[in-house]
C-alpha cells in the first residue's frame, strides 16, 4: 500500500483530496495543516509521495520541501506541490528546492492521479535502484576480502612449501642418525644379557624409545612427501590424466591433518576399480573435493554420528563422484540457493560465534563454476537431520582427452568452502 502525506492549511482542499482517494484501498493517507507537522510525519510516517502546498504560515512548502529533500532518511520521498500560484517563476522556485512535479489549483482529478501514479512509480524504481546498489556494494566488498584473502593463501601456499621443502635435509639426517643407533642398539642388546638387571632393562627401554622416534620420522617424511607432491600437482595448471580414486584419496589424507577431520569423523570409499582417468587440472579437482569434504565437516559439526562417504562410479556416458555426510541437511527453503555466489548458511569470518563454522558463498559457486567447465553439473539431495549428498556427474568422453571447450576463467579459483 502506498503512503501519501497531504499538507494543506485549507480544509476545504484536504476534505477534497480525501474525497479523491476515499474509493481505493491502494493509498494510505496522512495529514498536515502546517510546515512543521509536515517534516515531523515525514519522519514518523515515511509516506512514498507529499502532496504539499506552498502558502502556508510560519513555513511555506518551498521551505518544506527544501527541508525534506537535505534529509538523507526523507530525500527519496516524491514531492508535488499543489499551489494556486501558476507563474513560471513560482514552479522553477519549487524545481530549484528539488520539487519533483508541480500542479495548480484549482486541480483536475485525472491529472492529479496521473501525477501520483507516476511519482509513486518513479519512488518504487528509486528504491530498487538503491536496493540493486546496496546489494553491490556488499557483493564488490565481499569479493575484494576474498580476493585478498586468496592471495595471502597463495602467498602462505609457497611459504609453506617452501618451509617444508628445506625440512628434508634435517629431517633425513635425524632419521639416518636415528637409524646408526639402531644398528648400534642391535649389537649392543646381546652384551647386555650378562649385564645388571636394571642396566638391561635401560638399555632395552632405549631400544623401544628409538624404535618410536623412528617411526614418528617415517610419519613426518610421509607427511612432508605429501605436502610436497600435493604442492607439485597443483603448481600446474595444464591438462594431465587423473587417476580421480588416488586423487580423492590423496586429499582426504591431507585435509586430516586438521585434528576434527582425522579424529572425529569416519572416512569411507566406496572407489570404483574401474574407474577410466580423467583429463583435467589436478587443482581443480582437489579443490572441489577440499570443498566438499570441508563442508561436509561443517554440516555434521552437531551431529551424533560423523561420517563422510565418499563414492566413484561411472556408466556408458558418465563419471560420477558422490560425497555424502549425516550432516544436519540442508532445508528445503534454502537449498536451490546453495550454488548461488555469496550466498551461505554460514556466517563471514569475524560474524561469527564461539565455535561457529565461517563461509564465503563462494566454494559451491566456485565448484559448480569449475565442473561447468568440464560440462559437468553438480547436483544435491538432502534430508534434514539425516545428511546430504552432492554428485558431480562428469561426461565420460572428457575422460578420453577431449579437452574442455570453454575458457579457464570459467573455471574460477575461489578456493573457499561456502
């Protein structure tokens, strides 16, 4: 219902105005006699367009409408003034206060709701012009903090794989010493039997201890071999076939080195033996399975039972990748959103509360965006409090070394879960 405030201090003109809007249910109406109660309803009552005179007492509509359009919380109302002044010189006055339509007394009904009709079309287009411009100005804000926050992890990126690359040294020569003692250890065990009681056991407890240290090594190599290897694969951006199971494989061993994905929840594949190599960019893949695996964690943060399932498969045309959660879902009132850029359940990074999950809106977009690419799609099925499923569903000639067809920037490089 539009709101019109109609400010005369003649009642003869307010009663006819009143009479003209009486028979619609389209307009609710307010009323002033003089300036200031004028500016007070403009405040309270937010009308959509002012009918506002111009002779008036203590101040006149020039003034009014002066007022009104200074006030950023009034400015975007519409005013029309109604005057029985008709000089030009009084309606370029009333222009040069930001008057937006002028109309003389004695006035024709018809003209007079022409001239509301338009107004109040040109306040809805204003006000969705500016809603159009704050939603932009959220969306260029939130796409620069993921843009430098993308490069501050691809700066963190190199650091790391260049501090872990300069591991390698001193963890191989902790193990080759740790392997002397060892060796040492096994020409010293049999001296010891004629030994003291207690000096055979230290020497024994020793054994044992060495024997851990060298394992931890071989788990920290293998760590750091992977690092590097992830690091390797994904400092390329050119077509290589991908092995999908190892790949899939590959990432979940690395995202546990988060202590919740490596402890608290249960990891199954379901990993087709089968399945034909893809052609594609091992960076894109591991991003869409750190995403999906991420969100996966997220959705099941209270869940009883914390579980990800993780399926390859294909048929005669596809190559089809499923992750499944017994997260808490996703309700039906949101989910065709979920794939929406800057769209998240989840609140941004600094919003949130104590042990709260942050997101984007980026990652879902971005996945989708990238399997476009492959002419892939990515589809969703979810139950609430029972868990959700996405499938991502690749045609199979991809996997024969028929390249893409659209460019790389399609693809986008988001690198956030939603």
């Amino acid at each position: 219902m539009s709101r019109i405030l109609v400010v005369d201090d003649e009642e003869k003109y307010l009663h006819s105005i009143q009479r003209i809007f009486l028979d619609t249910t389209d307009y609710e109406l307010q009323y002033a006699d003089n300036g200031y109660e004028a500016l007070r309803l403009a405040g309270e009552f937010a009308p959509d367009v002012i009918l506002l005179d111009i002779m008036m007492p203590d101040m006149d509509g020039y003034e009014v409408c002066r007022q009104i359009k200074a006030n950023a919380a009034t400015a975007g109302i519409m005013v029309l003034f109604l005057s029985g002044k008709a000089g030009l010189d009084d309606r370029l006055k009333g222009y040069e206060v930001l008057a937006d339509d002028y109309i003389t007394k004695p006035f024709e009904t018809e003209e007079l709701l022409a001239k509301v009709r338009i107004l109040l079309r040109l306040k809805k287009a204003q006000d969705e012009l500016r809603q159009m411009n704050q939603t932009l100005e959220k969306i260029v804000a939130q796409r620069t903090r993921q843009l430098v926050l993308q490069e501050r992890q691809a700066m963190a990126g190199r650091m790391v794989h260049g501090i872990v690359h300069n591991f390698r040294n001193p963890l191989m020569a902790a193990h080759g010493f740790a392997s002397l003692v060892e060796q040492k250890m096994k020409h010293l065990l049999p001296c010891s039997l004629t030994w003291p009681p207690g000096q055979r056991q230290a020497i024994e407890a020793v054994n044992d201890d060495i024997k851990l240290v060298l394992a931890s090594l071989l788990r920290i190599e293998g760590l750091v071999d992977s690092l590097l290897q992830k690091g390797r694969m994904e400092a390329t951006d050119k077509y290589q076939r991908l092995n999908l199971n190892e790949l899939l494989a590959a990432e979940v061993k690395f995202l546990e080195v988060d202590p919740e994905i490596k402890h608290e929840v249960s990891k199954e594949f379901q990993l087709d033996p089968q399945l034909p190599e893809f052609f594609g960019i091992y960076a894109e893949f591991s991003q869409l399975c750190g995403n999906m695996v991420k969100n996966a964690v997220d959705a099941m943060r209270h869940s009883p039972t914390k579980k990800i399932t993780i399926c390859t498969r294909h048929d005669a045309e596809k190559i089809y990748l499923d992750f499944k959660d017994t997260g808490q879902g996703i309700s039906p009132e949101v989910i065709g959103q979920i794939f929406e850029p800057f769209f998240s359940t989840k609140p941004l990074k600094g919003d949130e509360k104590e042990g709260e999950a942050t997101g984007t809106g980026l990652g879902l977009y971005a996945c989708r965006q990238m399997m476009k690419a492959y002419h892939g799609v990515i589809t969703v099925s979810s139950e609430p409090q029972v868990g959700t499923t996405f499938t991502v569903a690749l045609p199979y000639t991809a996997a024969h070394g028929n390249e893409r067809h659209s460019s790389p920037e399609e693809g986008g490089q988001e690198g956030l879960a939603s």
